[in-house]
C-alpha cells in the first residue's frame, strides 16, 4: 500500500516493524551554542568528538545495534567457566548449522579472525585480491609486507550487485603473480568500502570457480552476510522462492572459509569468529589463537557474549526482519532523495552514501569537503556522519559522506529528522565557496585539526 506523505514526491510504503522497545536510553540535543564550542575544540573534526557530544550516532553500525531481549535473557544464563563452557558449544552449533563449514573458531572480533588468517597465510611480498576491503584488513595486509589488489567491477557494470569481482581484473590476477605468491582471494560481503553494495550468487561462484583452477583458496570477509543474502534473494533471478537461510549456505558452499565480526550482523558489541573447511588449517589456528585472541573455546569473548552473538546470528537471518532492515534503509533514502540531495544508488545494504562533489559544487576535496559536510550537519543538528575520502582514481578524488544505520537502534523518527537537518545543510550551504583547511600536520583520521578556510 502506497499512499502520499506530508514531503511531495514521497510516497509511503507500509513496513512490518518486527520488534519494539522495551529498554530506552536518554539521547540529548546540546544547544547549538555548545555544538559549535565542542567542534571548535576539537579542531572541527568530528571523529573528535565524545559520544556524550552527539544526539544521533551514524558513523558506524559496528558494535552500535540494540540487544533484543531474548540476548539479554540468554547473556544473564551464559555459562562463564574458562574451559569448555556450554555457551562456547551454543555458538559452535548454530554458526556450523547456518553458515555450513565444519570447523569454527571463536574470536574478540572481526579483525582478530583477519589476523589469525594473516599470520599463517602472509608472507612478505604476497598479493592478495578481491573486492574493496575494509581499511584494516588492508593495513594488517600492508604490516605483514604484502599488498591487496583491488579487482571490484567498475560502478555502472552491474545495476544492484556492484560489489562483485571483476573476473577479467582476477584472471590478470593470476597471470600476472605466481599463485604460491597469493595465498588466498577475500570477498566482502558485503563490500563496505562502496557503500555496502551486495555481491551476486553468480558473481561468488564465478570466482569460486577460477580460484579452484589456480589451485587458490578462496575467504569472505562476512560481516553483513544476511544483508547480502537478502539482495540475492530479492534482486537475482532464481533466488525468489528460496530462504534466505537456505540462500547463506549455498553462498558459503563456494568458500574455503570465512572471518566474521560479529558487530554488524551478529548484531553484539563485540565478538565473532573464524570458519574453515580444511581441517588441518583449522588445528594450524590454534596456537595463534592461544596467543593473540585466547582458549579456543572462547577466543577472548565472554560467555555472555557467546550466547548473544549465538541468538544474534539466528535473528539476523528471519526475513522480516531484514526486510524491515533494508526497507527502513531505504525509505529513508527515497526521503532523502525527495529533499535533493545527492545519494549514490543503488542504496546499500547498511546506509547511504552523500556523493559530497554534487552537494558542495563549489569545494574541491583539497578543502576536505567531506569534513566540512559531517561539521554542518553536527552544527545544524548534533548529527555524527563518516566523511570518506576514496583515494585518487586517474586523478580524480572522490569525497563521500557515510550514514551508517545501527540495527534496530533508531526509529524512523530519528532518521526523519536526520533527513530533515541534511535537508536544511543542503539548503543553506550547498553554494559554499570555502571548505575547511587542515591544521596539523598529522593525516590520521582521528588526530587531524582544521578550520574553515576564510
């Protein structure tokens, strides 16, 4: 049912909302007096700021989705013994029954898993190949001396999965390193670093199958595994009639194994783990599990947390859920659109993205117009964004801004009045004629100072 909204060129789409509230906490609006002072001392870079600084959070949806009460409940019985605790055997099942590999180890999260998979499998002056990874992954790539390869389709190859691989960039891949200098090629599901585009079935069995010719393992990096199982299931042709849990374990059928950080859609503020097939890679984990994560029936995670990421891992996967996920995403995205102000499309799987070059016409990524849009929407309404810089491409800079939606976190309500303070930035600034300039000689993200450029 489709029916006109009080914002023209909107139209509303009735959505089951699959759970309400049963715990809140208190969010507050600082006055825009005091939103101004905690920028300027922080140099205006919002990733500076303290969480007690901000009245909507949208930087990350890592480790920032709601608990349900069932976790909670299952937390509160979580067997705590340090050896061989019920809670770990708990999450050992259910991750083998959904994602279908026979061996797992438990991890404190996501990049834990990554290295673990490094440390045994990197070694200097390897090449490693997928799609756009996470920053992390590529820094831990880049710390073991190796690089990775970045072989994502070009953006307009396919209309909705355009996380998928490019086949021909992988076959120059292998014909033009040694395949015992790449040790394995990681697919992001999904991938993170353009959007949260999905990757096709198609596209997974694709490079499954090139890999197996090469001799060549083949991982996913899975922290939205439900999410890119959802845009299968919906957007590729065959998938229609199929469960979305059914969908997952053929998604993984193609995979040698995978890491997974519980944060996203395991939907727990931390913990997640490591799935291998080969069982002899599977006792190799061991001993650098032991040293950098912990006992491998808990590999740094509490019991508690085993138990939630346990029950979190099932909640991800029930359709209605994820489509009330998507769907919020979405309408939010078609509200965003109705005010003008420029989106990538097709949305994501876990936010938007504002293509920052159309919404400040006037600025050049030089005066870190990314930043500069995070600072007026915090300004306009204590809103935290993500700038993003996407490195030079034939030189040509990219400047993107992320809005990240935690899991069941915000209400449409909230995000309602996120689109509505974009909408007045847009309004009132788009026609800017200076950015920001950087006032420290520091680049790391977190330590950089600026001011606007009078």
């Amino acid at each position: 049912m489709e029916t006109q909204s009080k914002h023209t060129n909107y139209n509303y789409k009735r959505i089951v909302i699959p759970f309400k509230a049963k715990l809140v906490e208190n969010i507050r609006l600082l006055p825009k007096s005091e939103r101004y002072q905690r920028l300027k001392d922080c140099g205006f870079n919002v990733l500076k700021l303290n969480s007690s600084d901000v009245y909507i959070d949208l930087v990350t949806d890592s480790g920032s989705g709601a608990l349900s009460s069932a976790q909670c409940g299952h937390m509160l019985m979580a067997d705590e013994s340090y050896v061989r605790p019920d809670s770990f055997f708990k999450l050992e099942s259910t991750v083998k029954r959904i994602f279908g590999f026979p061996h797992m180890h438990p991890v404190h999260q996501g990049r834990g898993a990554q290295q673990l998979i490094d440390f045994l499998l990197v070694k200097p002056n390897m090449i490693i190949p997928g799609n756009s990874q996470y920053s992390t992954v590529v820094a831990d790539i880049n710390l073991k001396a190796s690089k990775t390869v970045d072989c994502t389709i070009e953006f307009n190859e396919d209309p909705i999965f355009k996380g998928n691989v490019s086949l021909n960039e992988l076959q120059k891949v292998f014909e033009m390193y040694e395949t015992n200098s790449i040790p394995f090629v990681l697919i992001t599901l999904t991938c993170n670093e353009n959007g949260g585009e999905p990757v096709s079935m198609r596209n997974i069995k694709s490079v499954s199958h090139l890999t197996k010719k090469y001799g060549v393992k083949l991982f996913a990096d899975c922290a939205r595994f439900a999410e890119n199982a959802y845009f299968i299931k919906n957007y590729e042709d065959g998938f229609k009639e199929k469960s979305v849990r059914n969908i997952i374990l053929e998604m993984f059928s193609y995979f040698d194994g995978c890491i997974m950080s519980g944060r996203k859609d395991g939907i727990v503020p931390t913990g997640g783990f490591i799935c291998v097939r080969d069982s002899i890679l599977y006792e190799a984990l061991k001993k650098p599990l032991y040293i950098f994560e912990g006992y491998f029936s808990n590999g740094g995670m509490s019991s508690a947390i085993m138990e939630a990421l346990a029950l979190g891992i099932e909640e991800v996967t029930d359709e209605i859920y994820l489509n009330h996920r998507i769907q919020q995403i979405h309408r939010f995205g078609n509200l965003m659109k109705s005010f003008g102000v420029p989106l990538i499309e097709p949305f994501g799987a876990h936010g938007l993205v504002i293509d920052v070059r159309k919404f400040f016409p006037n600025i050049g990524p030089e005066e870190y117009s990314a930043n500069l849009l995070c600072v007026e929407v915090y300004l306009e309404g204590g809103i935290r964004l993500l700038p993003h810089e996407k490195p030079p491409v034939e030189n040509d800079r990219f400047e993107y801004c992320h809005i990240n939606i935690p899991r069941r976190t915000y209400s449409f309500e909230h995000l309602e009045y996120v689109a509505d303070v974009i909408r007045t930035v847009y309004l009132n600034k788009r026609l800017t004629q200076k950015g920001l300039k950087k006032e420290s000689s520091n680049s790391e993200p977190l330590k950089i100072d600026f001011s606007y450029n009078e």
